[in-house]
C-alpha cells in the first residue's frame, strides 16, 4: 500500500471508493477510524510512561490515557495494586481512611484514586496505553499508520460504508479490519511472551 502519511492516506481512501468528491469528509473516516481503534487495539507501540508527585488522594491522570497497565513507586519500585472503584472504597471505610504509603489505586472519573491517602509526597510512574495521535496536516503520521497501514485502510472504508450507502461491502471492509486488528493484537502479545534466540542442547556422554 502506498501510503505513509495523511495525505496519501486520504488519498488512497478516495481511490478505493472511486470517488473524488469526499475531499471534506474522508478525514472524518479516519477519525472515526481512530475511534474505533482505540477501543480495540492494545500494542506495545502505544505504551507511554509518565510520572507524577502524588501527595493528596486523587492524581491526576495523562491526556492521552486509555488503559493502565502497572503503576509503581518510583523510590523502591514497588507496585501499587489496581482494584475496583468499590474495592477502594471498602478499603477507606474498613481501614478508618488511614494516610500512609499507597498500596492500591482504582480509576475514578478520569482520575487516579489512591489508598491510603498519602501521608507525604511520592514519586509515581504509571506505565499505561496512550491514545494513538490523531493524524492532521500538523501530525503526518504514527507509528500505527507507519507499521500497519491496512488497519487505518479498512477502517476507514468501513466507516465510508455507512455514508455512501454502500451495505454490500460494509461487511467486506468490517472483515478485513478485525483481521488486521486480530494481527496487531496478537503480534504484540507475541513480542512480549515469546523467547527470543534458539536453544542448543548440549548432548552428555
């Protein structure tokens, strides 16, 4: 596929459906795209890290947050347990809402929640799934759109279905889209859980 960047992007779009006058709303395909890709895909090309000063019982959480996948403190590494918002909330009534070094966190309202509440001020990194950077004139491109083009592709023309009344290849486009999501999913679980190298066995006699 030819394309590397936003323009060319849209400029493919516009190929495939063989139609030069959706110039205004190809971009809105590709955003509703991004939507839907968010939602579903998780690669380790969208893992970010950021690192805060909690000293109060809500953090604030990034911008481009998705999903956590660990937090921790910085000073001894050590891991802050994710729990259910009811969870946390046993927590604070069964524990009198006690201070100290946070032990479990739990996403609240766009925020993260800490118990117990910090008794001082700590130094948090949270490794998380950021959003994927919507394309624009100023945002080129993204590490989705330069590893797995066909995901954006697809996407796109599955969401151009719908406005071009075009039932017959919603389901064309739908298929090849959850594939290409099938492959990114599975190639990033791949990357983290397979051994690297082969192993040699060494014959005894």
């Amino acid at each position: 596929m030819a394309f590397s960047n936003y323009t060319d992007l849209q400029a493919s779009i516009a190929e495939w459906l063989n139609r030069s006058d959706l110039t205004t709303i190809i971009p809105d395909f590709i955003r509703l795209a991004e939507a839907d890709m968010n939602d579903k895909i998780r690669h380790w090309r969208m893992e970010n890290r950021a690192t805060a000063v909690a000293n109060s019982q809500f953090t604030a959480i990034p911008t481009d947050f998705l999903e956590p996948i660990r937090l921790h403190l910085e000073t001894d590494q050590r891991a802050i347990e994710l729990v259910s918002v009811n969870e946390i909330q046993r927590l604070r009534q069964s524990n009198a809402d006690i201070s100290g070094e946070p032990k479990n966190y739990a996403i609240v309202q766009g925020e993260i929640e800490l118990f117990p509440k910090p008794d001082a001020s700590y130094n948090l990194e949270l490794y998380y799934y950021a959003k994927i950077p919507s394309l624009s004139v100023s945002q080129a491109t993204n590490e989705i759109l330069t590893n797995f083009p066909n995901v954006y592709l697809y996407g796109s023309l599955l969401h151009a279905a719908p406005f071009l009344g075009e039932d017959a290849r919603t389901q064309t486009w739908a298929s090849l889209y959850q594939s290409a999501i099938a492959v990114i999913n599975n190639a990033s679980d791949g990357a983290k859980t397979n051994s690297s190298g082969r192993r040699i066995k060494i014959r005894s006699y």
